[in-house]
C-alpha cells in the first residue's frame, strides 16, 4: 500500500495539535483526521478515533504494525514540515508586497 496523497487540511499556531491531515492510498483510499501532535519537543501522529460511552477513545482506522506506523508518521509529518515551509514564504512574500508602496509613498 502506497501513499499517493497527503492533504494538510488545517494548522494550528497554538497548543499541541498542530494539523489535521488526509492521507490517500494507493489512490484508492481515504483516511481524514489524523492530527499532528508536538509534545516534548517530538513530533506524531495520532489516528481518527471516537469516543465510547464510558468516556474512552478508540481509533477508527489505525496501522496494524510499527513498520507501517513509521512509514506514515514520517510522510504526514514530512509534508506537516513541507505546509509550513510554504506558509512562511507565502506570509514573506505578502509582507514584500505590502512594502513596496510603502518605498514608493517614501520616494514621491
């Protein structure tokens, strides 16, 4: 099973969670909501779940072995890290354009 698509749907400045993310497999399959979580300085990734009736989480969908949970914490995480980088290019690029007629206002 290939990933083939990983979305980062939403991030968060603020507390631990700090993405949601769909990931797609093989084209195929689609997992939505898993989060990205940083706590001490380490980042991973926690799998959609609900809550029972007796106040307990259960993953919805879950990987059956560490091999394959390694595989997907490192892509999701990758393309957390990948998001992140665009974003702040996207926000120094817009600070740039705000700028120049500022200059220009200075140079008149």
């Amino acid at each position: 099973m290939k990933i083939t698509d990983i979305k980062i749907r939403k991030t968060f400045d603020d507390g631990p969670m700090k993405a949601i993310v769909s990931v797609t497999f093989d084209g195929q399959l689609a997992v939505h909501d898993i989060k990205v979580i940083n706590a001490r300085d380490k980042f991973f990734i926690v799998m959609p779940s609900r809550k029972n009736p007796d106040d307990t989480y259960r993953d919805i969908v879950h990987p059956i072995n560490a091999q394959f949970r390694s595989m997907l914490e490192e892509a999701v995480i990758e393309a957390y890290e990948a998001e992140l980088a665009l974003l702040e290019t996207r926000a120094r690029e817009e600070a740039a354009l705000e700028a120049i007629p500022q200059a220009e206002e200075q140079l008149v």
